[in-house]
C-alpha cells in the first residue's frame, strides 16, 4: 500500500522523532556513551569518555566540578612563576589520598587536570590492572616531581617542558599493600616468573594512563625515561595526544 507524499513526510518525522526519544533514552542508561552527560569518577569508561577527559585540560572550570563532582579537593592555590614558567593554575594534588594511595614524597602540586587525569587513571587503570596482576591494591605511588622551571631536555634552547607550569608528573614505582615495589626502571623489561608479571603491570598502567593524560612517555621512548613514566596535559592543537 503505497502513502501519499504527505503522509510519507509525516510518517518519516513520527519514526525520526521515535528514534530520537529512544536513543536519548539509551544514552541516559548509558552515561558513558553521552558527550554531553558530565563525567563522574565512578562512572563505566565509554566512546565518549577520552573526549570529555580532555576537555577538561582546555576548562580549568569543568576540571575542579568534576574533582568536586567526585569528592576530591579542587581548592587552587594562589598563582607563581613568572613568564614561561608561570603556574596560574596549580593544586595540591588529592586523588590519590582520595583513592586510598599514598603519593611521595607528600606536598605535590600540579595542576587541575593532572590531578583529574591521575583520579581516572588510578581507578580505571592502575588499581584494575593491578588486581588482574598481582590480585591486591597499589597502596603508594612514588614520583619524581610534577613542577620545574625548565626546557624540554634541560638545556638553554627548545621548547619549554609541561613541567615548566607544574603540568606534569614523572612516576618512577608503584608499591602493593604486601609491600612489593615495582619500580619503572628494573622491571620495565623485566624477565622470571615475578619479573614478568612486574613488566606487564608496567605496561598495563602505561597503556592506560594514554587516556588520562595528553602524552605518556615511557622507557620505551628514550633513554632519557628509563625510571619513569612522564604524564602530562599538554593542550595541542587538533586535541592529538602522544603514547609512546
């Protein structure tokens, strides 16, 4: 039975609007999959939950609601520096003590979305990765420092480093709450039945962190990060992001 164009045109807009009305449904019940639904911490990792990670590095605004959001202190602290190593935006960083991991040494700061980057890493990444492995929890994460007024490679000359403005954190060991310590620089390559189990952890938390953060870069970029994993939130053009 064939319809008349004008009931074709009205037919076609009843079953849009029905699609519309049942997709906005799914997306209620899948969160995670909505652009526009705004993150949570406990929230199940979807398409859309990169996007709207990175969107935090661009929104100093969005970053401390979702910490609020999550009940992580998003209280800023006054500004420092000057010039290319000005720190506008810059917090004691809280997730991990909010995540029952200890970070040292203590006193960090850094700036919102490291923050916001390392609360997802640490619940959607490290800690799973680590019960997969190990079967228990990292209980303490050790840093080499997240701000230093420097260039990229430390010299006179180049561009200036993420750390420059306290926007990055180098993570040198990871320690279980049986006491082992699983340090980026012995096991990364790591070999024997615990070693491996140490290298794959490793690279696990690695992989990971790739959607917390701007730029992961690991021993398997240079020598120069053989005993850390360095994770910042560069902001570039074109929103591309660097794992290696």
């Amino acid at each position: 039975m064939a319809f008349p164009p004008l009931d074709r045109i009205v037919l076609t807009i009843l079953l849009a609007g029905c699609l519309f009305v049942a997709g906005r449904a799914w997306l209620r019940d899948h969160p995670q999959y909505d652009p526009w639904t705004p993150l949570t911490l406990d929230a199940a990792p979807g398409w859309a939950t990169e996007r709207k990670l990175a969107a935090l590095r661009g929104d100093r605004a969005q970053c401390r609601a979702f910490l609020q959001r999550s009940g992580i202190e998003a209280l800023a602290l006054a500004p420092t520096g000057e010039g290319a190593c000005r720190r506008d935006d810059r917090k004691a960083l809280a997730a991990p003590a909010h995540l029952d991991v200890a970070l040292r040494p203590t006193g960090a700061q850094a700036t919102c979305s490291i923050d916001a980057g390392l609360a997802w890493w640490l619940r959607q990444g490290v800690q799973p990765a680590a019960q997969e492995i190990f079967g228990q929890a990292v209980v303490r994460i050790e840093h080499l420092g997240t701000a230093n007024c420097r260039r990229i490679g430390g010299g006179d000359e180049g561009n200036w480093s993420e750390h420059a403005r306290g926007n990055a954190i180098d993570i040198s060991a990871f320690v279980l709450a049986d006491g082992q310590r699983v340090t980026v620089l012995r096991d990364w390559k790591a070999s024997g039945a615990s070693g491996e189990e140490a290298a794959a952890f490793l690279h696990m938390v690695r992989d990971s962190a790739c959607t917390s953060f701007s730029t992961v870069l690991s021993p398997d970029y240079n020598a120069a990060h053989a005993d850390h994993l360095h994770l910042d939130q560069a902001r570039r053009t074109g929103g591309w992001s660097a794992c290696r």
